[in-house]
C-alpha cells in the first residue's frame, strides 16, 4: 500500500509551550491509523495542522502526494473530519445542514439529491433526514457529522473522538458502518480515541506525549514490546502459584500472575504442570501500552 499521509520533522510552537516537536510518521491508504495521547499531547494541534487550519512551524505535511504548503486547497478537498462535538447548526434539520455543507463543496441539485440518497442509505438516516439536528440522540447526529464529512468523497476520514459519549451498542454500530465505508471504498480512517478496545482494532499505532512521539507499531508489536502475558489459574493454591516467583494478583475464584512473554508462560507450564490443570493465557492490553509508554492512564471502555 502506498503512503497517502507522509509527517517528516513536523513542529508548533504556542509561545514558550512546544505542542509539537520534531513528529515524523506516516500513514498507508486504506489503513485504519490510531493516534493516541492524553489531552494536551498534541492530537488535536497535529490535525489542525494537516488539515490545514493551523499553520506549522517548520517540516513537511504530504497528504495524497500535495504539500500542505503548495496545495492546501487539494488537501481539503481529500479529508473530512468528524469532530468530537458536532459543527452541525442544532436548528437546522439533518438534509438542510448536509445541503449548506454540501454547497461549500459546489454539490447542488441532482447531485447532491444522488449523494444524499447514497449516504443516507449506507448511514441509516432516511428515518430522521428532516428532523431537526437538536432534536436527534447522540448516536443519530454521530451518523448526520460522519454523512457531513463523506458528502465530498474524501480519500480520507479523520475521526476524532468520534464515540466518546455514545452507549455501547451505538458505537459498536457506528464501526460497522466505517468498517463498510473502508472495504467499499477503500477509505483511511485516521483515528483518535480514548477507547482502547478501538485502537486494538487499527492497523497501525501512534502514541504522542508532550508533543513527542513515543511509540510506534501495530497493536500486537506494541503488546510484545511493552507488555507481558498473563495467566489466569483456575481452582490453583494462591501460595503455590507464588512460589513461582511472578507477579501475583488474586481475583474472584482464581489467581493471575504475568510473565514477560509466551514462551515464559510455557516454560512455567512445563516445570509445574500440576498447578496449569485449569488457565487461560491472554495478551497485554493496549491500556498496559500506553501506561508503559507515558506513564499515564487514558480515560475509556474496556477493551481488548
């Protein structure tokens, strides 16, 4: 795949405050590409950036093979953005706020009626097109801004934080729905998100901190690097277990104690297979990644 997103020594500064510092990565098509970082980290700064709202201080943004310096306006014509809080008028009905968004894109009559069918189809949101945008559940005006950020067919989509806030089932939709979009369409999906189970589902990694990058990979090469695995005993002696000199950790009905990596697991297994009669052996999380990494927690649902 090649790269449609290409950061190279990309820096900003808000007066003595270096939000951004010397961040380099990239971003293949087609990917689903998780950054991740506390509030503060520079999440939103660096999107602003590539999308062309804030100017940077010094390095090179590439976004579909246009410099962000040399041809902004083809930039923006290749993302959409849904933001955490919706941009959406609250007043206007769903067909009327995709309409005015629609016109900045010069989409009119029987076009924009052929996108709106297309999308409103895909999104599931023939039922409440005109009803007002204040008078819809979170999960409906969530459907309405992804409609306002796809109404130009972007190469792109930046989803920041793009479920906070909604119930579970809500969200599980809503991934259906941009897991369809990646597969019809061939769509990127860059992602920020507080929810881990989301960022175990990318393709590729990010975590910034203090403007800094701090790790990078897949999900399961940052649970190799920076987590152990554990193992979950079942009906095991507690001061058995502990004499196997690992961490240990005593739940409801059993006993966990973790171990660098897999092939640890197994050598504890051979050594004293009476206590492994009953044990599930499970990965790192990537909240354990991320605490690894920066020392801090990130707020959200649990996750694989």
């Amino acid at each position: 795949m090649e790269e449609i997103i290409k950061i190279e020594s990309l820096n900003k500064h808000y007066g003595s405050v270096h939000a951004v510092r010397d961040l380099s990565f990239s971003v293949k098509e087609g990917e689903l590409f998780a950054f991740l970082g506390v509030n503060g980290a520079g999440k939103s700064t660096t999107i602003n950036m590539m999308c062309g709202t804030l100017p940077c201080d010094s390095g090179k943004i590439v976004i579909c093979g246009a410099d962000i310096n040399r041809e902004p306006d083809m930039i923006k014509r290749n993302i959409g953005v849904v933001f955490q809080n919706s941009v959406l008028d609250s007043n206007l009905s769903v067909v009327d706020n995709l309409r005015s968004r629609a016109a900045l894109y010069g989409i009119h009559g029987a076009e924009f009626g052929s996108r709106l069918d297309e999308l409103s189809q895909l999104l599931g949101f023939s039922d409440f097109m005109t009803r007002p945008l204040g008078k819809l559940s979170g999960g409906q005006r969530r459907r309405a801004d992804i409609a306002r950020a796809l109404f130009h067919k972007p190469r792109i989509l930046v989803l920041d934080e793009p479920t906070t806030g909604l119930d579970p089932q809500t969200r599980m939709n809503l991934w259906e729905i941009i897991g369809q979009l990646r597969k019809k369409d061939g769509l990127t999906v860059f992602l920020t998100t507080h929810y881990m189970e989301e960022a175990a589902d990318a393709d590729n990694v990010v975590i910034i901190d203090s403007g800094v990058k701090a790790a990078e990979g897949t999900p399961l090469e940052l649970k190799n690097k920076y987590t152990g695995d554990y193992i979950t005993l079942y009906g095991a002696d507690e001061n058995e277990v502990r004499s196997l000199g690992c961490p240990t950790q005593v739940l409801g009905g059993a006993v966990r104690i973790t171990v660098p990596n897999t092939a640890a697991a197994a050598e504890l297994i051979r050594r004293k297979p009476e206590l492994f009669a009953d044990f599930e052996i499970t990965k790192g999380k990537m909240d354990d990644v991320f605490l690894a990494v920066t020392g801090k927690k990130l707020a959200g649902g649990d996750e694989k």
